[in-house]
C-alpha cells in the first residue's frame, strides 16, 4: 500500500501548477539549458565556405545529372535550365557536353509520365545542333519507335509531335537509316489500329485509334494519319540532287553528281560489308527505289485499306487520310515493279 501511494504522489507531483510569489523570479524547469556565457566566435566544423560560384560547366554536368531525379518538377526544372544554357551560348562555342552524351540521357524521358517534362524535352532537342543530332539519328529512330507504340496515349500524342521534329530537320537521314523505315511505318500502323495482313477475316473487325477523352478521337486519329503523310512523304520523295537536276546538261555532265565524293560519313553502311546480317526489317535503305519496293511490298496495301475505312469518318480524318492517299500516289507513280529486284 505504501508504494501505491508513493507512486500516486509522483504522479501528482508531474501536473502541479508551482506557485507564483510576487517579487521572485520563476523557478526554472529541470531540462533547462544555460545562456548566460559569451563567446567571441562560434566555430562550426566540416563545413567548407567558398566565395566563388560554380562553374557553368559544372552546373550544366549536375542540372544533367538531374535529369533521372524521382521528382518530374526536378527533371522539367532541369530540362529547362539545359535549354536555356544551350540556345545563349556564344556563338561559335561547343556545346557544354557532346551530343553523343547527351542524348543517352534525355532522349528516354521521350517515355516520362509527366507532360510538362516532354514538353520540355522537345524544347531542348530543338536547342540542339541539328547536325549533330542527325549523326545519332538511329539512336533518335529508336526511342521514336517504342514511344509511339507506348500504352499511354499522352505519351504517344508527344511522341509524333517529336517524330514531326525530326522528320522536318533531318528527314533523308531518319527514312535511311537501320530500320528507320520499316520498322517506323510498321509502328505507325500498329498505333492506327490497322493489321498488317489484307486478308478479309483481319479488316472485319478493324477498330480506328482511340485516345482516351471523349470528343478527341477524331483529332487524335487526324493527327496521326498527318504524322504518317509526313513520314511516307519524306521516304517516298524525290532525292534533292534528283530535284536538282538539270537537264541543259549533256552528256557527260548530266550524271556528274553520281561520280562526286558522298556527303554522308559512312557512305557503304548499306553494304554491310563487316557487320552481323541484318533481317529485312533493319535493312539501310538509302536508295528511294529500295524504300518504294519495300512500301509496295509490305505496306501499300494495308494503307490503301486502312485509308478506306478511315475516309468514311469525314472532317478532319477524311482530310488526312485524303493527304495521306496523295503522299502515297505521288510517291509511287514512278515505281516500276517490274524492275525492282
């Protein structure tokens, strides 16, 4: 009993108020800490104080570094800060950090979750040089491909306004490159819904794109089919030397440009002459010819099929698909099937 009540007392000594006197000063609590002493200096160790600022260097290596962080306003903070250090750099100045860096880094946020973030990412491609982009253009055709047949349909959206980018600066380069035309029209065709065989049992059920928010479908699907028009315009046209050609020359000067030391880095990539057999699919197609027999062989026709059914919706689809149908038939009308091996 008498522990009960010691303890009882102990209890009770927590939670009484102390008793105020007039004229003495309050009594400090226990866990109380003493201020009175007086120091000239406080010293705090390991820490280092710096007068000058980073390089630019090295805030452009470290906003890079950024570009993985979990936090999507980091990335788009960081993206935006690359951009911006890119487009005022003096002229004549090289870039911060290689190309062949760069891109390695930002080239997979083509896949973020984040909207801002892809909006941003577009942004700094356009900052970039465009020549040195178009020498990694196969590292660009890659990253194209598996964005415009992700799940997601935001990220496909911004995927072929990236695809519109890169056709408009570097077109040749993106058609002619390994799989930069096969493997691109294939994905373009997926992302339409449209099967690849022309059997009547495959277009019997064929369904158009559809992106989610009620009221968009049609222009969603419009600015796919655009986005295809552009690509097959640019794989399917005439060579700029073609263009230019003209025909005041006679013999031998009317051929001169075929003789002419080539403008592209590795001019017999198309032979393969030291790298592993390619499959069809991953095959350089440089030569228009060799891109119109490829179309004529495995895509024509479930294009002219896909545009039947994509016609009958009208507006801004019948529109496309009018543009695409042109882009083929202008594209093909000089191909000769028969001479094509």
């Amino acid at each position: 009993m008498g522990s009960s009540a010691k303890k009882k007392k102990d209890k009770k000594k927590d939670f009484q108020k102390p008793k105020l006197k007039v004229g003495k000063a309050r009594p400090k609590p226990a866990n109380s800490t003493d201020t009175t002493f007086k120091s000239k200096a406080i010293v705090l160790h390991q820490q280092s104080i710096s007068t000058s600022a980073p390089s630019a260097s090295s805030q452009f290596s470290h906003h890079l570094s950024l570009v993985t962080s979990k936090n999507d306003s980091q990335r788009r903070d960081s993206l935006s800060y690359l951009t911006t250090a890119i487009a005022t750099r003096p002229t004549n100045t090289p870039l911060q950090q290689p190309v062949s860096i760069l891109l390695p880094k930002i080239l997979p946020l083509t896949l973020d979750i984040s909207n801002g973030v892809r909006v941003q990412l577009l942004s700094l491609l356009r900052a970039l040089p465009l020549g040195d982009v178009e020498d990694h253009v196969g590292l660009v055709s890659l990253w194209l491909r598996t964005g415009i047949t992700h799940l997601a349909v935001a990220i496909r959206s911004s995927t072929m306004d990236m695809l519109l980018w890169a056709i408009g600066c570097f077109g040749d380069a993106l058609v002619s490159c390994a799989g930069g035309w096969v493997k691109t029209l294939k994905a373009l065709i997926v992302m339409q819904g449209w099967p690849m065989e022309t059997s009547p049992q495959a277009w019997s059920s064929i369904t158009t794109t559809t992106f989610g928010k009620p009221g968009s479908d049609a222009k969603a699907l419009a600015k796919s089919l655009n986005t295809m028009a552009s690509f097959v315009e640019a794989g399917l046209h005439k060579d700029r030397q073609e263009q230019e050609q003209s025909p005041r020359w006679s013999w031998p000067l009317n051929n001169v440009e075929q003789h002419m030391i080539s403008r592209r880095s590795n001019c017999f990539a198309s032979l393969n002459l030291f790298g592993p057999p390619p499959d069809e699919e991953s095959q350089i197609l440089e030569d228009r010819v060799d891109r119109q027999g490829v179309f004529a062989k495995r895509f024509q026709k479930p294009i002219e099929l896909g545009l039947q059914a994509a016609r009958q919706e009208g507006g801004d689809v019948g529109r496309a698909s009018a543009r695409l149908r042109k882009a083929v038939e202008n594209g093909m009308k000089d191909f000769d099937g028969l001479n094509y091996q």
